[in-house]
C-alpha cells in the first residue's frame, strides 16, 4: 500500500500548489508509514521532475505520451488508474484546481473511491477512521468527512498546505501504458493563457474592488497597485454582472473562493455572498469610504476614506518599501 | 436535441449557516430553499438549445418531496418535463449513479450540470455521471456552442482558458459566461403546475462517505484601523505584524 499524488504543471513547470500538494501527500504518506509516488503527464524534463524529490516523492512516474500533452480527463482518469494499480495505492491526491475537479471524481467512481474534494487539512486517521476537513458552504463552514471505502482519492485547495521541504532522491521512471482510442473523445483545440497575470485560485496576494469604483475605466489603479505587489486582481459579483470585469475575476459564493495571505477588499461593502467567498483569507485589509460597511466587521485592517486617494497613495508606499 | 439537466436544492446565498446543537446535521430552521445558482446557468443555456422546437429539456434532481417546489420553479423556467429520485441526496457517487442509472438507456445528448452546488461544493457529481455513463466529461465550461454533433466549449484554467471540442453525447458542468439566468413569466408559472413531474424509485448504490460534522470557521479578533492619510503604517503592519508581505 502507498499513496499516489498527481502532480500538474503549466507548460512543463510546476506551481507552487505543485509542491504544496506533493508536501500534503507526503505527510499522509508518513502518518501510514508508507512511501510516496508522483505522477506527473506530458513532461519529462528531469531537472523539473527532480523537484518533487524536494518535498519528498520518492518515485515519480511520468510520461512523454504526446496524445495526453493536454488535458483529456477520461485519458488521464484511466493513466492515473493504472498508476495507482502498479504503485498498489489506496490514497490518491491532486490538487482542487480547475482540472482536478473534472479529473478526481472521475477517477473515483473508476477506482470506486469515496471522494474528499477541497481538503484543507491532514486526515485525521484515530479510531481505525479517516476523516478529512474540507471546506463547506462556500466557506462558510468546513465539513468533516470520513471515507467509507478501501481507495480514496483526495483534493487539496491551494493555500491550505504548506510547501514543505523533505528532500529524498527521486527514482525518475517512464510510465506510458497504451491510450485507449475511446478515451481520447475530448479535443483541446487552443490554450488561452493571459501572459504576466497572477492565477486568481492560487494567488498569494489579492487586491480586489467592487461598485465603489464607479467604472470600469478606473481600474487602472487597482492593477497598479496589484503589480506593485505581485498579486492578482479579483471583483466583487455587482462588478462582474455589469461587465467591468471579466467573470474569472468573481470572487464570492457563486464565483472563485480564495484563501489568500492577503486579500486588499477596495470599495466592497462584504455582502454575506462575497464574505463567503474571501473568509479563509488569512489577513484581510478592508479599504472603504462608508464606515458602516459590513466588511470591517471581519477585517485584520481597515482605512475609511476615499479609495481614489487611498489606492495610489498606498501603491506608492508598498512600491517604497520593496524599493521599486 | 434532448437534454437532460441535473439540479440541487440549495440553502439561499443570503442564509447564515448554522449548525444541529451536535453538529451533525446543517439547520434547516427557517431557511428558505432555492435552485442551485450554477445549475440556474445550465438550464438557461439548455433552454436557449432548444428554443424553437429545437428539443426538450428533462430537469432530474435527487431528493425528497421537499424539493418539489424548487424543481416547479425550474419548470417555470422553461423545462418541460422534471424527475425526481426519490431519495435523499446521501454522497456524490450515490447521487451521480442515481442520475446515471435513470438516464442510460433514454438517449440524451447532452448532459448539463451547475460547476458545483453551493451547499457542499464537492464538483463531484458532474464527471462521476460522465464515468458512469463511460461519456466525455467536462468541467467548469464558460461557454457552450452546438456545431452539428460536435460541442465548442470554453473551460476554465488556472490564468487562462482551453477551448475544448467534444462529439455528443457529453456531459458539462456550468460556470458564469454560458448563460444569463431565466426568470420566470407568468405564462411559464402558469403552465408549471401541469407540466410532468414523475417520481422515481432509489437505485441501489453504494455510499462512499460520510459527514462526521460541521464547524464554523474562527471569528476574527477586532479590525485594526489605519488613518487614512498614514497608508505607509498598514504596509509596516502588513510586513512586520500579518507578515504577509
């Protein structure tokens, strides 16, 4: 018995939710004093694939298949199958990204696994359970579940785990059993990636702006602030419904959740819908003309005063203090 | 074209979550109940596919007789007919083999779901549904376009998006951009209290998971507040107090 974590990556490079999962995986891995294998589909540059080593994988599978070189879920459900078959794993990990949404539950009813999607904390495995604390509600809550079954299979949300160095020398082996034809229904045609702009569902740092921008030509300020810090943007729902931000941007209950380090809320006044979507955030900094808004209720930081004024003087600041 | 539509009951986006005295069970007290916002998309764009006579739209949903008039509004929305599994929805595997031991042999072409409900947010039921069934799936779509017998859909990505071209029948889960949502007209109201709404035995499935309890997250201690003219003092308290930058 071992466990298995998938592992993605963006053009042949691993993210930080990479190394974070790999690091989750590997704490699961010792607490059933047992060994730990990646996985790792349509890359096979070694020097990347030794990182995993760093958080400690011990044996990372890969395969330079260029029918999977894009994400295929039926593809990738039946490869991670079989993976899991020759490394004999019960436990499979990956990351709650986009992909691994469509890729985990898939690869649970082949394996006939109970499922924990968005854990954001260890298994706790007393008492012959496993149970594991997810995210709930649309962070509202957190729920705790226990797998039933043999297999599992469990996704980790980004930000919840630290990326943990536990540096092993990994065993690098080709793994490429035969596609099947009838996996390979779904075509990739184009990959569309904004260039320079930070990830929204891993961002470290998010600055985000709501109606109290009064348009969309004004969030000139907010990206300024945004590179200054190195974080991505985000909106509150009233601004993408109206089409000043693109949709990807919502943050909130009907929209991304996010549990950033910091999350800068500019001109939102924290209606309960969007509070859900924000409140994992571990600091919140509230910026706010109105001093009643809701928001500062659940805020670390909060100015009240005008964000027009407040923004680039603050842009400035953080530029001053990283010497930019 | 004959759709079929998953639909969840789901806690309004305005209702405190609160928990049984045990946490064991979420509470239900006076919380009003409406139709999964996601799945609001899913069904909009389904009714949009077949406008005109172009097909019909089967909404299915997994729950007991309390979610009839939540399945009545997605009728007065615009589907024409609605099932019910009777059942309660008890984990993701056992709701998707619901859906997917009712719609094997009926001849959908297309399989809509929301990206996730808003009560428990596990994106499972979508590609389990598509497992079960051995179809395509794909999940969290922006957009969905019919071309003869193939489907053009835009998936979200980290930082970007894939646009993905899938042969019918396929299953999709639904995220803002593939629709706006219908309201209801009086016309459609109307003719909601006739429209079929059959109620189906439970399948034997099995139960993979189950919820230990709940717990609601850790207040935060009191907001700190920084003068508007001193914005140099948050960033030294972003650095040296939050250590977040």
């Amino acid at each position: 018995m071992s466990v298995l974590v998938y592992v993605e990556h963006a053009e042949g490079k691993f993210r930080k939710s990479a190394f974070e999962v790999v690091s989750y995986a590997k704490a699961i891995a010792d607490q059933l004093s047992t060994g730990l294998t990646a996985v790792v589909i349509g890359n096979g540059d070694k020097a990347e694939l030794e990182k995993l080593g760093t958080y400690g994988a011990s044996t990372v599978l890969f395969t330079g298949n260029t029918q999977l070189s894009s994400f295929v879920n039926q593809a990738y459900a039946s490869l991670l199958a079989e993976a899991a078959a020759k490394a004999d794993a019960a436990i499979v990990v990956m990351t709650n990204s986009f992909s691994g949404k469509g890729l985990a539950p898939r690869l649970a009813a082949r394996l006939g696994a109970g499922l924990v999607a968005g854990a954001v904390a260890l298994p706790e495995t007393g008492d012959r359970k496993f149970t594991v604390k997810r995210s709930a509600f649309s962070g509202k809550a957190f729920s705790f579940v226990t797998l039933l079954s043999d297999k599992k299979v469990i996704t980790l949300n980004p930000n919840a785990y630290p990326a943990t160095e536990n540096a092993v020398t990994p065993a690098i082996e080709e793994f490429s059993p035969a596609v099947k034809e009838s996996d390979l229904g779904t075509l990739v045609k184009e990959i569309i990636r904004a260039s320079g702009k930070v990830s929204l569902p891993e961002a470290e740092l998010v600055v985000s702006a709501g109606r109290g921008l009064k348009g969309p030509e004004n969030w000139g300020m907010i990206e300024d602030l945004a590179n200054a810090l190195g974080a991505a943007t985000a909106c509150s729902k009233p601004v993408s419904d109206a089409g000043w931000r693109p949709h990807e941007e919502h943050v909130g209950q009907t929209g991304i959740a996010v549990s950033p380090n910091l999350y800068i809320a500019i001109g939102i006044s924290g209606a309960i819908q969007h509070l859900a979507g924000v409140s994992s955030s571990k600091t919140i900094v509230v910026i706010n003309k109105d001093p009643e808004a809701p928001f500062f209720k659940v805020a670390d930081y909060g100015i009240v005063g005008d964000a027009f004024e407040i923004v680039p003087k603050l842009t400035e600041a953080i530029k001053a203090y990283k010497g930019i | 074209m004959k759709i079929l539509v998953c639909m969840s009951n789901v806690p309004d986006t305005t209702t405190k979550i609160t928990f049984t005295s045990d946490h064991k069970q979420f509470n239900a007290a006076g919380v009003q109940f409406i139709l999964n916002p996601y799945d609001e998309l899913a069904l909009a764009r389904a009714i949009e596919l077949t406008e005109g006579g172009k097909g019909t739209v089967t909404v299915i949903h997994v729950g007991e007789a309390s979610s009839d008039p939540t399945i009545r509004k997605a009728l007065a929305i615009g589907a024409d007919d609605a099932v019910r599994i009777d059942s309660p929805a008890i984990d993701a595997f056992f709701t998707a083999s619901q859906v997917a031991a009712y719609a094997k042999d009926k001849g959908f072409d297309l399989v809509l779901t929301g990206r996730e409900s808003i009560d428990h947010n596990g994106a499972q039921v979508p590609a389990m549904i598509g497992e079960l069934l051995g179809i395509p799936s794909v999940s969290i779509i922006k957009k969905l376009v019919i071309d003869g017998t193939t489907g053009i859909l835009e998936r979200e990505i980290e930082g970007g998006k894939e646009i993905v071209h899938v042969p019918l029948p396929f299953i999709a889960s639904c995220a803002e951009g593939v629709a706006e949502p219908k309201i209801p007209n009086m016309r459609g109201i109307m003719s909601a209290r006739t429209k079929p709404l059959s109620v189906v035995t439970v399948t034997e499935a099995p139960v993979l998971t189950s919820i230990e309890k709940y717990e609601t997250p850790v207040p935060r201690g009191a907001v700190k507040m920084v003068a508007a003219d001193d914005v140099a003092k948050l960033v030294g308290l972003l650095h040296t107090e939050a250590k977040v930058i």
